[in-house]
C-alpha cells in the first residue's frame, strides 16, 4: 500500500473525516480570474469528496471583474449552472474597501471575507513570453491591468480575513521587477 492510499483512506476513510459525517462548507471569491473556469474545479472537488463520504460544499460569495462583457458571461454562466447570491464587482482596485460597485445588484455592495480567494491577472502582464513589460510593478500607482489587478489583490488580503489565496496565471511573480535586488515577489511579500 503505497502512501497517498493510506492518507486518503485515514483522511477521508473510515478513520477520517467520511466517518465523522462532517458537512463542511467553504466560502469563496474571485478577482480577474476571467471565465470563472474556478467553479468547475470546485464542483469537480465536491464531487470528488462526496465520493469519499464527506460533504465539501463550495459557496460564491463575489466575483471581480472589469471587463464588462466578462461581467456579462460570469452572471450569466452562474445563472445557467443555477449559482445562488455572490456580488459581481467592477474593479479590482476597490477591493480593498469594505463595499464596491456590484454590477449584480446596481449599486455599492459590501466585500466580504472568504475561506479561498482565486485570482489572476492578464496573462500578458506576468508572461515569461511578454518581453514588452519589464517593469509591471514599480509601486501602487503602477499602470495597466496586471499592475492595478495585483494592487487591488494586494488591498483586499490586507483588509479583509482570507484562509487561502491561489494567484494564477502569474508564472512570472518570481522574476525580477527590473530592480536587480527585488523581484516582484518580493514587492508583493514587501506590501505586508
């Protein structure tokens, strides 16, 4: 028996948490993750526990998008798969305040805390292959997307109890900012 059998079934075994008849729900959100591809991975992993005997249930609290055709497809994406509540906010920047403007609802909505925030930014800005933005991050005032986009993220895990936060689409995070001392992970860990 090879060890990532033993884990599954001492974890989520007759030993573990299917034996308990734990339900467990976790709240989550997106900032600029574009489609919202986020939902299906998540269903995939309530399936997958429900399998095993526990019940690992996701709910969206809010989505964050700029892009207003992407606003358009997300609320309608969650209309179709039959995705209840959550706020669809207009920008990234304003994460970090206690309410944004939804698009969802028509007006200012309160940001709430989640257990998973997922978020993305362009996939040009932090492209190893996008030689044409050496310097996406110099400070908060920093230009285009990608830049506002990691600002307002940034904003947002400051102000706001998150459990786990999963940047994607960000291979380049760990190159430098065009300061050969830091690269723009360092920015990042810097801001806290």
């Amino acid at each position: 028996e090879g060890a990532l059998d033993a884990c599954e079934r001492n974890v989520l075994g007759r030993s573990g948490l299917a034996a308990s008849g734990l339900a467990l729900t976790l709240t989550w959100g997106t900032i600029c993750s574009g489609s919202e591809v986020m939902l299906l991975v998540l269903r995939a992993i309530s399936a997958a526990y429900r399998d095993a005997g526990v019940e690992l249930a996701f709910q969206h609290c809010f989505s964050c998008e700029s892009d207003p055709q992407k606003r358009q497809w997300i609320d309608s994406l969650f209309r179709e798969l039959g995705v209840e509540g959550g706020c669809i906010f207009q920008r990234a920047e304003h994460m970090g305040s206690s309410r944004a403007l939804c698009y969802k609802h028509g007006g200012f909505c309160p940001v709430p805390c989640v257990d998973l925030l997922v978020t993305g930014a362009s996939c040009k800005g932090f492209s190893r292959a996008n030689k044409k933005q050496p310097r996406v991050l110099v400070g908060p005032k920093s230009l285009g997307g990608s830049a506002q986009t990691l600002w307002g993220v940034l904003a947002y895990l400051k102000a706001h109890v998150v459990s786990l936060c999963l940047f994607e689409n960000v291979d380049a995070l760990d190159e430098s900012s065009g300061d050969e001392h830091h690269s723009y992970l360092q920015i990042v860990r810097n801001y806290f």
